[in-house]
C-alpha cells in the first residue's frame, strides 16, 4: 500500500491542500495542474505509478480551487508569479530543498518560472500539453476569433473545435450543480480531442468531486483573469534553464497546438520533446496516465543516476 499524507499547508495568509504519497525519504515530485484544476487532476494511476517508482508525489490544490482558500481576485488580484510562490511553499512545508517538478498546462509555464528563478528548487523540468511561458497568444487568439488568417509568426491559436467550443459554452446555463457538471464535462471532452478515446466515466467522476470540493466552485475562473496580469519575470529568456527538461506535447492538442511544445523545447538549452500521437490536452484516456508517468520516471531516473 503506498503510504499517503494529506494537510493544509500555509502560502503567507492562504491555506493550501496538499498531499503526499509514498516514501518521504524518496526524491520528490511536485506535480503542478493547470488552470482553474485542483491537484486531483493528476489522475490517481499517474501518481501511484511514480510513487511505485520510488518516487514521493507531492499534488496540491491552487488556491481558488479545490479544498484551497479562495480570493477576492478584485481586491486581491494575483499573477501566475504568485501561483509559482505557492508550489514553493508546499516544498517549504515538507521539508524539501529541491524537487523534480511536473506541470501540466498554466502549471507547465510555473515549472518555467521556478526553473528560471528559482533554479536551486528545480532537480529537473518536465513540462506538459504548455506553451513558453512569455508567449503573447493573445493576437493569435483574436485573429482566430474574428476569422482572419493567422500571422505566420505567431504560434497557432486553438483548434477550431475549441473556439466552437468556448461559443456555444458561453450560453450554457450554470446556475444549478446538474448544469455546472455538464459544462464543465463537455468542457474536457473537447480539450480531450479525437485522437485518443475520451474516458467519460472518469471525467464525469473528476467533474462532480472538482465541484463538490470546492467552496466556491466559480473561483477558479480567477485563473483566467491572472493570467492577463503582468507577471514578475513572465519574459525572462528561457535560455538560462539548466534543470534538465523534458516537453511533453500530444499531436492533436486542440487549446496549445504541438508547434507550442516544439517552441518551448526550442527555447530551453538540452531540452527534448516527447510527442504522445492522440493526445489532446488532458489525460482523460485510459492508460494515458501510466504512459505520461512512465515519460516522467525515465526521465526523472536519469537525473538520479547520473
């Protein structure tokens, strides 16, 4: 049975759900999620396949989501810096100098900001389904939106699928928790993509906990609006990595097409890129989990015996 640990941890005056699973004298692995998801969406398999690994997992809940306090963002507001703040002070609080840290997403680009700015806490860099973190997406964005053609030297904006996608959610209801559920469902079944079979019995069960967890299940759209604050050290060049990094990308990601994973590898001094065909952007497939643990622990293995 792998061993498990689970308590609030304290970032200045906010309170953080952590967990912990297996040997604490193991080296570490801080798995950061992605915007507006709490820690439990690293699956359960990909978690026990790295503590299997000899590897202590550390999962935790951003703040505005999850079982972590929530903010009042209009008095309060905060930036993507300050999440990476938070992943710090989860190492503080069990004790750890330096960890492998593991982002998915928004927490691909805090793994970035860690490794650049805070280079003694980083052992290695695995950095899945992201984009550089100083990447301006926002005119890619907008041209996709209004219809034009995309400029060449931009990184290309979200599948159509996903711009159809944010159109007809923009009018689903939200008002009940049946209606929440089912929003947020169809939501990651097209960030799931076609590639690979969309886990539905899964994503249904991570949904409704997400939801029933929180205290206020609409705070997570606070990520949103972080993300559009200036960040302190957001632009600084990724040229000055020297954690050994990995760039996980899926070939039919529809929010951060795989020319992102290929930049952000592009950028970063040694690193390499591991392409998962099929893969959108989640790890709702069955068997992906392992696939994306096994990446990680090959990775994370070679840091230790070298």
């Amino acid at each position: 049975m792998i061993a498990f640990q689970g308590k609030f941890i304290s970032s200045g005056d906010l309170r953080l759900w952590t967990e912990r699973y297996g040997d604490p004298d193991d080296p570490a692995v801080l798995l950061v999620m992605g915007t507006s998801t709490p820690g439990m969406g690293w699956p359960d398999e990909l978690v026990e396949t790295l503590a299997k690994g000899n590897l202590q997992v550390i999962r935790f809940d951003h703040r505005d989501t999850g079982r972590s306090d929530c903010v009042d963002f209009a008095a309060r507001p905060y930036t993507p810096a300050d999440m990476a703040g938070d992943a710090t002070a989860v190492l503080d609080a069990y004790g750890i100098g330096s960890a492998h840290v593991v982002g998915a997403s928004l927490g691909g680009k805090i793994g970035q900001w860690l490794a650049v700015h805070r280079p003694e806490r980083v052992r290695t860099l695995t950095a899945i389904m992201t984009s550089p973190m100083g990447a301006d997406t926002g005119p890619a964005w907008a041209r996709a939106l209004a219809g034009r053609a995309p400029d060449p030297g931009d990184l290309p904006p979200p599948a159509p699928s996903f711009l159809q996608h944010l159109a007809r959610s923009a009018a689903m209801p939200r008002t009940t928790r049946a209606e929440h559920l089912a929003a947020n469902l169809e939501t990651w079944r097209v960030l799931s993509g076609d590639g690979l079979p969309f886990d539905e019995e899964a994503a249904r069960r991570f949904v409704a906990e997400s939801h029933d967890l929180s205290a206020d299940p609409g705070a997570a759209a606070n990520h949103d609006l972080a993300g559009r604050q200036p960040a302190a050290g957001w632009l600084a060049p990724l040229s000055s990595i020297t954690a050994p990094t990995l760039v996980v990308h899926g070939t039919d990601d529809p929010l951060l097409p795989l020319p992102h994973g290929e930049a952000l590898a592009g950028q970063i001094p040694g690193a390499r890129l591991r392409t998962v065909p099929g893969m959108g952007h989640s790890f709702l497939s069955p068997g992906l989990p392992r696939r994306i643990a096994e990446l990680v622990l090959r990775h994370t293995r070679e840091q230790e015996t070298s």
